[in-house]
C-alpha cells in the first residue's frame, strides 16, 4: 500500500473540513488527506442562486456565541466578511390561534406575552421545587413536568425551529446535557440559570446570527480552499490491520494512522457497525423542503426574523425566514423573499408532494398570516437529500456504545452530524476538540457540557 498517511478524514463537509483546519494550525507538518463521496466539498451546506435571488438549500446561519466558531471566522479572515444580524433587534414570531405573535425577547418580556396565560405564567415557577427527575425523559415531557403544559407549544416550536424534530420524541438528556446537569445541580433549572448567568457568558445578552454576502456556501469555499480533497471517492470500508487503518474505496486501498469519520451518525454506523454492533442500525431523519419565493414590494411581511408554527396550529408550514429582512443582498431590487419549510420529523409525507401543490399550500398559508397580495414573482421548491438526525430516546444508548468503541479502537476518530449535536456550532466545536485530541494525543478526555442558549 504507497497511500499512507498520518491522518486521513473520511467526509469534506464542514465537520472534516473544520478538523483539517484546526489539525493544520496545531500541526503544519502532519500528512492530511480527506477522502469525499461527492464531486462537491460542503455536504449539507449548499447556497441556491437564481434571477437574483439567493437562498440556502441547508443552513440559514448560525450564531456568533462559541468560541470555536468565532475561532475559525478569525482563523479564515470570514470574520471581516460575515453579515451579523443581533437578535436582539429582530423579533422571531410564534403562530399563536392563526396569528403572528412576537415571541419575548427577555426574560421579563415572559410576563407581558400573550403567548402564556396568567396561570402558565404562575406555573413556570414551579420549576423552583419540582425535584429533577434523573432519568432520561422526551424533551416534551421534561418541559410540561417543570414548566406547565402552556410552554409545550414554544419548546415544539423551539424543536421545530432547530431539528424540525418531534419534541415528544426526542431526548432532553441527549439534545441539552448542559442544561440537564444545572437542574440537577441546584434542584430547578430557573436557579441553576441565575446561579451561572454571573459567572459565564450567558450574561452577554442575545447574540447574532451569522451569513455571508454569497451565502453560508462562502464559508466552506474558503475552507476547502487548498486542502488535498480527493472527490468521488467514497469509502465502503474502513480495518485496522495491526498499527495502520485500511481505508477501503471502490478502486483504490488508503492507509493511515489516525482515521477520522466527519459523517452524519447514519453514514457513519454503516463503516463502523462490522467493528462492533451498535445498539441501532440508524436514527431517525428529518428532511425538509425549503420553498423559495419571491415578492414584489406589495407584500407586507414583518419586520424580523420569521415565524414558526407549533404542530398544534395545524398548519402546512413548519415557518419561514424573512429572508431579506435579515440579510442584505437575498432579493433583487424593490422585491423580497421568504423561505419556508415543509416536512419534518412528524409530515414526511407532505416531501413527496408535487412542486405546484407545495407552492399552493405554502402561499394559501402565509397570505393567512400576512398580506401577500399578490402570487409569487419567483419560486422554487428546493429538496435537499440531506436529513437533520434526530437526537431521540435512542441517542443516549448510541453514544455510550460510541465511547466504549473509541476507548477500544485506538486511532480511529468520530465527529460528524448528528453524534454531539446538529449544529454548525456544535460541529466546529467537535471538530476543534477532535483535532485537538488527534494532534495531542489526549485521548478520552472528558469535558463538561455547555449549557446552550434556546434560541429560535
Ligand atoms: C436542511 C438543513 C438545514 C439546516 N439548518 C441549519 C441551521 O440553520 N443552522 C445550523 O447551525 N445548522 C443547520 N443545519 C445543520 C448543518 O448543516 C450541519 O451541522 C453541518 O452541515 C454538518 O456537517 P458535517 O460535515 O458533519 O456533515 P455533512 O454536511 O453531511 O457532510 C458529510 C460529508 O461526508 C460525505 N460522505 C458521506 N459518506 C461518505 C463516505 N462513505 N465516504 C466519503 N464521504 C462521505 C458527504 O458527501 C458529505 O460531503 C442544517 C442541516 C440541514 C440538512
């Protein structure tokens, strides 16, 4: 075998490409090479430009509040060039009985909101003395139990806004470990807050939610940028044979000391289950359509964000971006686009709809929530073949398998979609830890996890 090297990264998405990143800057000296199924770096992250409309086929954006992210924006120069819009100034919209309510922006904003009524209000107190209960519990569940059954339909939308997932399915422990160990530290997670707003960032205020003038594409145009990606080359098996990885692809035989899987969770249990039979064969998957439509300067659209629609309102779409309110640049002259979603975990069925009908349905729906005079001027319904993994009861069982794999299986390195999070954040953070371990050698070692900001 002439194709060894020191590391070699299965997967040029963001998360291989932010490892390579931070694996370069630690060690300008090692041997890199990312092996990618595709003919395109990026993965999920892909910008849609069209008649002077540009939308996202995946990400929208991603917040300016981690370290790591802010890290590789410094690392990159993207820093000088990232649009940043502060939440702070944009309100995010609930669909509440048909209407477009502006969810609170702060914590004393709770008590005024119509969103909750007085009794729910009262009720959320009561996180003060429910006793944490240790075990794993759905994200629904966790939240009626602590905080009243008046929250259900904000979590749902929170869910909704970042796995468009099923909170009644998905798992509290495995979607927020941070906030799970302050409840069961100070007994509430209303103290447990308090008690790390003064000492952490949390007290910082909202942060910004982060794009790019060409689109969240910039960001990994930049970063695969001069990296030695082999394209069309997907790997079918990975072995480890004696001190070296065999990294098998349809015609050729790779070897390295330290493999790195960047993979969504799925992708990845198909290399990884002949080594050891993980607890599932897959997870859950989400998809979403993101339906792309453009209005002439007659349509009134509210000032922020977007909205999102908790199931319980019944409605066609899951919420949209306001695209053109939040960045620059997104609609031609004098026009405006919305992007909104369909599917998700609980409406797989609406992806198999033909083009027109989705069109037809999503405009009927939002010209109830807002004045769209007018039909579209431009439309596109985009479906991504990539699906957000759903971190569900499941997940926790899988990560244990995951550990006591990586301590049995010395060189072999896995960050990736859907492991520690689904996040942009959460994967560059993963990859600065992942690329730290492999550089250092500090294999193991544990980190306490960061209690997230919800934010939707
Ligand atoms: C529709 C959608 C909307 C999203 N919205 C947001 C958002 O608004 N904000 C946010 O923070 N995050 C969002 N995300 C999540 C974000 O896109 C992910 O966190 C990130 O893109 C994951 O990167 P990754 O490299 O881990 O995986 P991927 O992007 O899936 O990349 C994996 C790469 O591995 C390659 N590959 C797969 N199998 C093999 C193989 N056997 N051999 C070689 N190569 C292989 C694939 O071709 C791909 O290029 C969204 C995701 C989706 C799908």
């Amino acid at each position: 075998m002439n194709n060894i090297h020191d590391t070699l990264i299965v997967g040029s998405g963001l998360s291989g490409l932010a490892i390579a990143h931070f694996l370069e800057k630690k060690r300008p000296d090692m041997d890199i090479i990312l092996l990618e199924k595709a003919s395109r770096a990026g993965g999920a992250i892909r910008t849609f430009r069209e008649q002077g409309f540009q939308a996202e086929w995946g990400p929208h954006g991603f917040l300016d509040n981690i370290p790591e992210s802010r890290e590789l924006l410094r690392d990159t120069g993207l820093d000088q060039e990232a649009q940043r819009v502060p939440l702070n100034n944009f309100l995010r919209f609930l669909c509440h009985n048909g209407k477009l309510i502006p969810l609170p922006q702060n914590p004393k904003k709770i008590l005024t909101t119509p969103l909750i009524p007085f009794w729910g209000k009262m009720r959320i107190l009561a996180d003060l003395w429910t006793k944490p209960i240790m075990e794993d519990q759905t994200i629904g569940q966790w939240a009626v139990r602590r905080f009243g059954k008046s929250v259900h339909p904000l979590v749902d939308a929170a869910v909704t806004g970042t796995f468009s997932g099923d909170l009644d399915r998905m798992s509290i422990d495995s979607v927020m470990p941070g906030l799970r160990a302050l409840e069961k530290e100070s007994g509430s997670v209303l103290l447990g807050l308090k008690k790390k707003k003064k000492s952490s960032s949390l007290k910082n205020g909202l942060p910004s939610m982060i794009n790019f003038p060409q689109g969240m594409e910039r960001l990994i145009e930049i970063l695969a940028k001069g990296k030695p990606i082999r394209f069309g080359t997907g790997v079918k098996k990975i072995e480890k044979k004696s001190d070296i990885w065999e990294v098998r692809t349809d015609d050729a035989t790779f070897g390295t000391r330290a493999l790195i899987l960047a993979l969504p969770v799925n992708q990845a249990l198909k290399l990884l289950s002949h080594l050891d039979r993980p607890p599932v064969k897959k997870i859950p998957v989400s998809k979403i359509i993101n339906v792309v439509m453009g209005f002439s300067g007659t349509a009134k659209v509210p000032r922020g964000f977007g909205y999102l629609a908790p199931e319980r309102e019944n409605r066609f779409t899951l919420g949209a971006m306001f695209s053109s309110h939040m960045f620059p640049g997104r609609a031609p002259e004098g026009q405006m686009l919305l992007e909104a979603l369909v599917g998700g975990r609980r409406h797989p069925e609406r992806l198999d709809l033909e083009d027109d009908d989705i069109l037809r349905k999503v405009y009927n729906d939002l010209s109830r929530l807002m004045e769209l005079p007018e039909p579209p001027l431009f439309s596109r319904v985009l479906r991504s073949t990539d699906g957000i993994p759903q971190l569900e009861m499941d997940h926790p069982a899988l990560m244990n398998w995951l550990k006591k794999l990586a301590q049995k299986t010395e060189g072999l390195y896995i960050s990736g979609f859907g492991w520690d999070g689904i996040g942009i954040n959460d994967m560059i953070k993963s990859a600065k830890k992942t690329a730290r371990i492999v550089a250092e050698g500090e294999y193991g070692k544990s980190e306490t996890a960061a209690v997230k900001g919800v934010y939707f």
